[in-house]
C-alpha cells in the first residue's frame, strides 16, 4: 500500500492515494498506474497520464473506433441520448443551427439528431480515426481528422457535444477554454463523463472501478470538481443530470468475478458473454436508484458566463 500524497492538477490541494490499477478491459499493458484523489475538490486523477502510449492503449479493437452494436441496451441508451439531444436543440434560439461533436467518430450521433430539428444547417466531427473520415463524409458531415488539442477554427457552433472525451485528455481546462472560443454567443456545450463520487466508485475501490477505464481515463470529475474545471474559462454550467453508468457496474463486477482468468485470454471485457446480460440488468438498477442517488455518469451543459 501507498500512502503518497501529490498536488491535485486542477486546484492544487493536496491529493492521497486512491487505488493503484491496470488495464482489465483491453489488456494493452501489464503496468500499474496509481490514482490519487483531491481532498479539497474530490477529482480522481492518474498520477503519470502515458501520454506517449497512445497507440498502445487505444487498440484497433477499441469500441469508439468500431461501429456501435445493435443490442437492446445500446437501443434504449441511443432513444434516450436522442431524446435529451432534441430537448436541448429546442431551446437553442436561432433561425440556423451549426453543430459540432468532438470525438463523433464516424457520425453515429449525428446521424441520429440531424433530422430532429429543420434549423440544423450543418454537422461536423473532429477525430483521430482517419478511417471514420469516409463514414463521417458518406453520412454528409464535415470532417476534421485533428485531436482536440491541436485543433483550431474560426466557425462558431451553437452546439458542441463532447460524450466521454473530457475524461481522456491531459489538459482538460485548456480544452474547456478553447471550446468556449468556437461557441456561439447563446450556444450550449453539452459533456458526458463519469462522476466519481458515486456508489459503485466507493464500493469498488479496492477491486476495479470500472470508470477508471483504466490507463484511459485521466482526470474523472465530481459534481465540485466540475465546477473548477469551468472557472478560467468563457463558460459555466447551467445544468448537470445523472445518467446511468451499466457499463462500469459491468466492468466492475466482471473483473471481481473473473480475476486473473481474464487476463488469460485477453479478449477486450467488453466482448465478454456475460456483457450484455449484467449491463441490462444495471441500467434498470441505475434508471430506478437514479431517482434518488446520483450515479457514475453525468451529462453537463454549459454557456456563455452571463458577465461576458
Ligand atoms: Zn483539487
């Protein structure tokens, strides 16, 4: 056991040791990374990010990079994400609307909201995958083959969607304040990621949570963290909602139950047989606690800070 502390990347308070873990869903590495976490803003944070690992760590089988299965649970995730996006382009005035998803692979989203609103002009994606380039430009979006990170525009959005990406960069504040550069003046950010302050987070702490995803996710926020994130920049938040967190639940109990037999095989967990089963059971269990407790994924909306 560690009992290091260091100082937390976001407010600069002191952090403990939280857990130390490796990679249990993709088995791209056989190095432990150690997580710490804030004790004065609750962010969850991996000590050395690999950030030169990145072609190990995001193997050609990984699920962004591959089309999205046509299971039932990915069915009903899909309506309900569709219909929280129709909600949000409602109340986003305009005449014309310009949308961006950052980490949209080949347009799957976009796909599915594009039709929902006659106002919505135009769609585009930045990714890395320069194969889900031809996807994004067959299904008619523009196409930005750049990392966030090094990505630069002059258009202005009055959409940008970010869904599980804010957790996988380095430098997420810097991120956040460019984002607020490409928004529109009464344009709305919307982010999913996970919160680490949630049941399953404690409760697996001392076996494998299944947000650290880990090495992948670097920085996991809480609802208080969320809010420094935001501080330096343009934006602020004008909304956060819980979502139903199956798949770590998933990942959680597969590595508990399994062990050191995955690792055997080394077949990603997410193919795993029992996969869809135990995560249709958790997203109704979390659809049902998520009435009452807040749970492992949070959807935040951001705007223009109103001074500004
Ligand atoms: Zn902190």
């Amino acid at each position: 056991m560690m009992h290091q502390t260091v100082s937390c990347p976001l407010c600069k308070s002191q952090a403990n040791w939280w857990c130390k873990q490796t990679d249990w869903e993709y088995f791209t590495t056989e190095e432990y990374f150690n997580y710490f976490k804030c004790t004065h803003c609750e962010l969850l944070f991996i000590g050395l990010p690999p950030v030169n690992q990145l072609s190990t760590i995001y193997p050609p089988s990984y699920y962004s990079f591959v089309a999205p299965d046509k299971s039932i649970v990915f069915k009903i995730k899909e309506y309900l994400d569709v219909r929280l996006f129709r909600k949000i382009i409602k109340n986003i005035p305009g005449d014309s609307l310009n949308i961006l998803d950052i980490g949209g692979g080949g347009g799957w989203l976009l796909n599915n909201i594009k039709h929902t609103d006659k106002r919505i002009a135009s769609t585009a994606i930045v990714d890395i995958d320069p194969q889900c380039a031809d996807i994004a430009a067959q299904n008619g979006h523009t196409y930005y083959l750049s990392r966030i990170e090094t990505f630069n525009t002059d258009r202005k959005f009055d959409l940008i969607v970010l869904l599980n990406l804010i957790e996988h960069v380095d430098n997420p504040q810097q991120i956040i304040q460019k984002i607020g550069t490409f928004l529109s003046p009464k344009g709305c950010v919307i982010i999913k990621t996970p919160n680490c302050e949630s049941w399953d987070a404690r409760l697996f702490k001392k076996y494998y949570w299944g947000g650290l995803h880990c090495p992948r996710h670097w920085n996991i926020f809480s609802k208080k963290s969320l809010h420094l994130l935001t501080g330096n920049s343009q934006l602020e938040i004008s909304k956060l909602l819980y979502t139903q967190g199956a798949p770590f639940w998933t990942y959680s109990l597969l590595v508990l139950l399994k062990g050191n037999r995955l690792k055997k095989d080394k077949r990603p967990l997410i193919n795993h047989p029992l996969f869809p089963f135990i995560s249709a059971c958790f997203a109704v269990f979390d659809f049902i606690r998520g009435a009452f407790v807040p749970t492992s994924q949070m959807f935040i909306l951001l705007k223009h800070k109103r001074d500004h």
